[in-house]
C-alpha cells in the first residue's frame, strides 16, 4: 500500500482541528445593529477610512442614488503615482465605502471633462485590457503581505486576483463578486460588492483592513492611488492604507462548484500511418469555506487542456521543458506552495520543489515498454488542499493527491498508483517585514515489477527558508536550506545517478557512481542581499549551491544539480517624466557558475535598457557576453567529459507599439554568435494585435528562427576501442504561427479561437567525436 495514501481523506478531519482551535466566535449583538453609526463615521484621512455601515444594500447599477452613497464620507486624497510620484492627479477621483455583515461595497467616481475619450474595451475576464481602469485592493487579515485585488474597466470586464509575498499576484484565482460601470456626463463609475466570503479574514467582533483604490486613466498613461503608492519604496500590500470600521463580521460557510468537460482528438503518424484517438473527460473542483480564514478545495479528474493547451515546443537540448500549470485547482493559491531553487537575480526559470504538472502526467512508462500511440494523462482519483491563515501571521497551505494506476491491455504498468502531498507553513514577524517558513514534499509510489527498475518508490524533500528586511524595509537578506532524499531499486538509482540531472558517471569527475545504491541525497543553500527599493538605485547579489546529489523531480522541477552560482544584479530607475520619455530603466548583470569539484562552467557579463517614451512605444534591448575567460559544458556530451567552451555574443531587441490604438505592431529580435563564429542564431518575432467595434481583439504572432549549431548531440556509441561522444554540424530551419481570435459578447461570454501550426527542419552534417585530454575535452 501507498504510505501517505490516507492523507487525502485526513484533509477535512484536519480542517476541522483547526476550526477547533480558532477563537471562539464573535458575541451576537442585542441591539440589531453595528458598533459604528452611519452619521459618526470619522472622516477619511490621506492613509485611513472608516467603512459606513449599510442598513439597506446598495443596488450595484453604477449609480450613486443608492442612500449610502449619500451618507458615506468621501475619499478624495487621491495622488498620482506613475509616471511621477506624488503629482496632483489630471482629474479628480473619489471614492466611498461602505459594509453590511457580508458584503463590502465600494463606489468610485472618476471625474472626466471628456467622456467621449474614456477607452473602453470588452474583453476576456482577466485580461489586461487598453481601457481605463479601477482596482479596489483588500489585505483582509492586514497582515501587509497577502491581499486580494478586484478590477474592473469601463466596459465593465473584471480583473481579480490574489496576492502573495507583498506583490507577487496569482491571476489564476477567480472570485465571485458583482461590479456595475457606468459612463456619464461627469465621467465614469464603478460600483463594487465584494462578498466578505470571497476573502480571509481572522474570526474577531472588529476588523481592520488594508485598503487601497487605484485609478489608470489611460490614454494618457497616468494612475492615481489612495492612499499614494511610491514607487520607490519596497512592497505593494505593505504601502496599503487602513480601513477602520468592520465590524460584526460574518464568518460564512461557502460551496462551490466548478464542473468541466473536454473533448479531445490526438493523431501521431506511425509506420506512416495516422493513429487517432478521441475521447472526452470530465471532472470538476469543488470549494468549501469552513470558517472566514480557511478553505479546503478539492478536485476529480482535473484536466491539463481544461483552459487551455500547452504551446508547441521542439527540444534539442540536455534538459526537460518547463510548462506552466494551468489547471484551475493547482493554480489557485500555488504563490503559498512554491518554493523556488535555482531562481537568482538574473534568471529565474521556474525550477522549484513543488511542480504541480508531475501529478497527473503523462505515464512515464508507456514508451519504455513500446507503446507510441498517444496516451491520455495518468487520471487523479481525487486531490485535496486546504488553506488557511491563522492569528499572530502563521499560514498553512496542506495538498494531496492520489492518481490511478495506468496500464497497456496486456496489464503492463505504464504509471503505478501515487500519492503526492505537499505541506507548506509560513510565519510572519514584525508586520511581515520578517517571515520563516518551511516545506515538506512526499512522493510514495506502489511499485511492482514494471516499475521498479525505472522509477522512485519515495522521494522526499524538506527546507526551511527565511526573509529579512531592515532600514526602513529598503534592504533585505533571504535564503533557505534544502535537503532531498530518493529511494528505490538500484537499477533506477544508477538511472538516476547518470541522467542529465547529476552525470555522476562522467570520466573526468569525482562524483561517487555507486551502482549498488538504493538511497540518494542531497543538499542546497541559497543567501541573497539586496536593496530592494530606492529612488534611482537598487541591487542584489546572491549566492546558490545543489550537491551533486540534490534530487527533486519526483514532485519539483530541476534542471541540473552540481552546481554553484554567484550572481550580481545592479539596476538604475527613472521614475520621472521627461522630456522625451515616462520611464528609463538600465541594468547590469554578472554571475558565474562552477561544479562541486571547482570546474568552471559560466562567466557571463549582460547588459538592459528599456524606455517607454511619452507617446507610449517601448525600446527594450540589452546583450550579453559569455563563457569569459576559460569555461566548459559539462552536460554537452551527456554523460561524457566536459568540452571546453568558446565565448559568445548574443544581443537582442524588443519594440512594442502603443496600445492604445487599433492596430499595435511588436517585433523581437535575438542573435547568438558562437563557437569562433562556427555557432550562430538569429530569431525574428513580429506580431500584430487587432482590436475593433470594442469587442473583438486578435493576435498574430509569426516565430522564425535559423539555428546554426556546430556541436549539438549527434549520440554515443561503444566499440572494442571504447566509448565514442559525438556530435555534429546541426543547420535547423523553425517557424510557428500562432493566431488568436477573441469575440466579448457580454463581460462574462466570450469565445476565443487559438492555434499553432509549427514546423522545423534540421539537417545534421560533418558527425565527429570528443579528443579529451587532461584540459577538456574538444571537437
């Protein structure tokens, strides 16, 4: 049996412990109403209001006839903060707040002497769209770390998302809220009704929320906020403003139900002919609110083309591809789970130890044992989450997941029955300036013999990270202390031992190949430091190293191991309006990397700049120089000594056009120069955006590269002479279309058109072998 198998129905017992341990609820009031009259409500400050109780609800049509718009003091301190801080705003905005015992309200004026110019565009939900805009921002627990933002244009689209790590947002997570837009003489109009079930809060009689209300008006690529946001100053939830005044709470409990259906047809040719397969799933997620700061979701048969397929992608390379997570149930509240490894300064390329992609996968099987016919995802019997904040900033975010065996019809085992679990916990100090944390990943297996000589039977993996600023939140240290643990059968120890990943086998390391081992662990560190916030000048500099033996794919994602990285970021801002631009941003980068046995791998020099002129085109354009000085490629040869690598030149450039029009051009360019001049790639991205009749909007994107490579992996072969590492002169021709068609009937229907055909074509040339010697190897 599977050893974490009975996590997943602990879930809800162990939702119900910590109700259990919450304080007690809230007295019921005897005289009917709030603790807060309507007629003494304070008046609102450049950094704090009062919410006005609300013994009738507001009708959300846009208008303000409604009585608690009548009574409700107005918020008028707004500033405008981008481009340029602190300037009076261009046009006036006010605002009003108000709450019953479920709901908080919120009506927003924005004063326009010109109401034909307001832009106003239908789109998808969610969609950054060139219109006017109003954000209402929440910090429920007033925590200054994690909110919810809720927004809406002037067609009335939503935009709503949750945020995480005092900015970081999650546009994945989806509420249920009601908001009403209207254009007049006077300008235009947002009127907001946000269900208190909709968000987290602690169980108390008085509330205070973080709050802040945000305007951009577009066309001239200005916002106001209230209270003022800096720029220059670190955070986004930290800068919010107060809300005073909400009392008497609800604490709801909620259900949702989320159910889908699919219908899809794969075909692959195979020994020239097409092999098809249609089908259809379904399945849904379903969320329960057990008290106001703490969720449980769960989900059946969750889908990976349940929102949308992943791109095309042609891999040539050492390492696996990294696809984003779109499944609405491991998307939402994923900024709690993750846990980044290998995310510097100067890349972050979505290495982590929890990738939620590995549950419900692909068998991993299937090809080892012959079978080429497209095969469906393993299916997830069922997956549990449960979310919570608690008193004095302690979060907890609990996942597991049990996925079927898959098999062939003749019963050989393609995937073996799983069980994933991820537990997660943070605590916050010092009004979230400070916070510790730490995770746990679980992986069991149920193997048989199909399955043991190729994959885990556990894999385990626990860190600890922390989080400190100081000097008025401008400078910060972090980092965090990982350990991993794989067991199994040797035969996939030594697979693991030699695949991309770790390379123990290669002829010129002292790596420790023990074909005889059944458990591996290892390691990793990360320190970073930095001044995260400033007028003009920022940096950081971090420090990261994995052991050879640090093993996270059974549940995260991980390109290589043994590996150690010091990297320096230096960035200079221009938040000021000038005479010919609204934003100038330059910065300079350097890191390198070496092995655990001190082989170089990368000296890298790189070098940004982006500016947005006044008329709302951005130049964006940089280079990098690398492989200074002596370096090798210790992946090149897959398993074979490491080659010795010449320097590089790769600039590139970016133009985007202003998105205020009807037609808005981009063009991207890339150039790679190589090998002594013997490597070389250009890459040209032109695309065209179309929006019309304020409803329908397209996309075509054209992806062409020509990719000269004159060492890429040809294969390896073994004679009487030993082991032969070849590679060859590979020429490779790739082009992609990709097109999309969205039509917005009504700011909640809309239908959306996408495809991709893509092509490539190599031809390899001029096939040779390493000469190795004490130096490295070459070709």
């Amino acid at each position: 049996m599977i050893a974490s198998a009975s996590v997943a129905p602990a879930l809800f017992a162990l939702a119900l412990n910590f109700q259990a341990i919450q304080q007690a609820p809230p007295p019921a009031r005897t005289d009917g109403g709030s603790t807060q009259s309507a007629s003494h409500v304070p008046a609102p400050t450049d950094s704090g209001a009062t919410a006005t109780p609300a013994d009738k609800a507001p009708v959300i049509d846009g208008k303000d006839d409604d009585q608690i718009w009548h009574t409700a003091p107005a918020i008028t301190g707004f500033k405008e903060w981008r481009p340029t801080e602190g300037k009076a705003p261009r046009f006036k905005t006010e605002a009003r707040i108000a709450h019953d015992a479920s709901n908080l309200y919120v009506f927003v004026r924005a004063f326009d002497p010109h109401p034909d110019s307001i832009i106003k565009l239908l789109e998808r939900r969610d969609s950054f769209t060139a219109s006017d805009m109003i954000w209402v921002f929440v910090d429920s627990y007033h925590d200054r770390r994690t909110g919810y933002e809720f927004g809406v244009n002037s067609a009335g689209v939503k935009m709503d998302a949750a945020i995480y790590d005092d900015g970081n947002e999650d546009f994945a997570w989806d509420a249920v809220w009601d908001v009403a837009t209207r254009i007049d003489s006077l300008g235009w109009t947002a009127e907001f009704r946000i269900p208190l079930s909709q968000m987290r809060y602690s169980r108390a009689r008085q509330h205070t929320f973080g709050m802040t209300i945000d305007r951009f008006l577009y066309r001239y690529q200005e916002r106001f906020s209230w209270p003022l946001l800096r720029q220059s100053k670190p955070g986004f939830v930290s800068q919010f403003g107060t809300l005073d005044g909400m009392d008497d709470l609800e604490s709801p409990r909620r259900l949702e139900a989320m159910p889908y259906v699919v219908t899809k047809n794969a075909s692959k040719i195979i020994n020239n002919t097409f092999s098809q397969r249609s089908n259809m799933t379904a399945g849904g997620d379903v969320k329960y609110r057990i008290a106001s700061n703490l969720t449980l979701d769960a989900t059946i048969n969750p889908d990976f083309g349940q929102v949308e397929s992943d791109p095309a992608v042609l891999n040539l390379s050492a390492y696996e591809s990294f696809f984003d997570e779109r499944r609405p149930f491991f998307v939402a509240g994923r900024g709690l789970f993750r846990f980044d490894v290998n995310c510097n300064p100067v890349n972050c390329g979505g290495e982590g130890l929890y990738y939620s992609r590995r549950i419900g996968r692909t068998p991993a099987l299937a090809r080892v044992y012959g079978d080429t016919v497209p095969l469906e995802p393993v299916r997830i019997l069922g997956a549990g989450k449960l979310l919570g904040r608690f008193p004095r900033g302690l979060t907890v975010g609990v996942l597991d997941a049990t996925t079927q065996r898959a098999a062939s019809p003749g019963d050989t085992t393609y995937e073996p029955s799983t069980n994933y679990a991820v537990v997660r916990t943070t605590q916050d100090f010092r009004k979230g300036s400070s916070t510790v944390g730490a995770i746990l990943t679980a992986v069991n297996r149920n193997m048989d013999s199909w399955s043991s000589p190729y994959l885990h039977s556990s894999a385990y993996v626990g860190a600890l990270d922390f989080r400190h600023r100081f000097l008025n939140n401008n400078y910060e240290i972090s980092g965090s202390f990982d350990q991993s643990r794989v067991q199994g059968s040797s035969a996939v120890l030594r697979s693991t031992q030699t695949n991309g990943v770790h390379n123990f086998q290669r002829p010129d390391a002292s790596l420790p190949l023990d074909p005889n081992r059944t458990v591996l662990g290892g390691n990793a560190e990360e320190f970073q430091f930095g001044k995260i916030a400033g007028q003009h000048l920022m940096f950081q500099s971090a420090y990261q190293r994995r052991s050879p033996g640090f093993e996270t794919n059974d549940l995260g994602f991980l390109r290589r191991a043994d590996q150690a990285t010091w990297a320096t970021w230096v960035g200079f801002f221009d938040r000021t309006t000038r005479y010919f631009y609204t934003r100038f941003q330059l910065n300079n980068n350097w890191w390198q990397s070496w092995t655990a046995d001190g082989l170089p791998l990368e000296a890298a020099y790189n070098t940004n700049t982006h500016i947005t002129f006044k008329n709302n085109v951005g130049l964006h354009m940089g280079g990098t120089l690398g492989q200074l000085g002596t370096t090798y490629d210790d992946r090149l040869a897959r398993g074979g000594p490491a080659v010795r690598q010449d320097s590089y030149l790769a600039p590139w450039l970016f133009i985007n056009g202003d998105d205020r029009k009807s037609l808005v051009p981009y063009m991207g360019f890339n150039y790679f120069r190589g090998s002594g001049g013997r490597s070389s790639s250009i890459n040209l991205s032109p695309e065209l955006d179309f929006k019309a009749f304020g409803q329908f909007s397209s996309a075509l994107i054209l992806n062409w590269s020509h990719n000269i490579t004159d060492n890429q992996w040809f294969g390896r072969f073994n004679d009487a002479l030993g082991t032969h590492y070849t590679f060859a002169h590979l020429d490779q021709h790739t082009t992609s279309l990709t097109t999309r068609f969205n039509y917005t009937f009504t700011p909640n229907v809309s239908l959306q058109v996408y495809e991709q055909p893509f092509i490539s074509k190599g031809t390899f040339s001029n096939v040779r072998q390493i000469v190795g010697d004490a130096e490295g190897g070459e070709l």
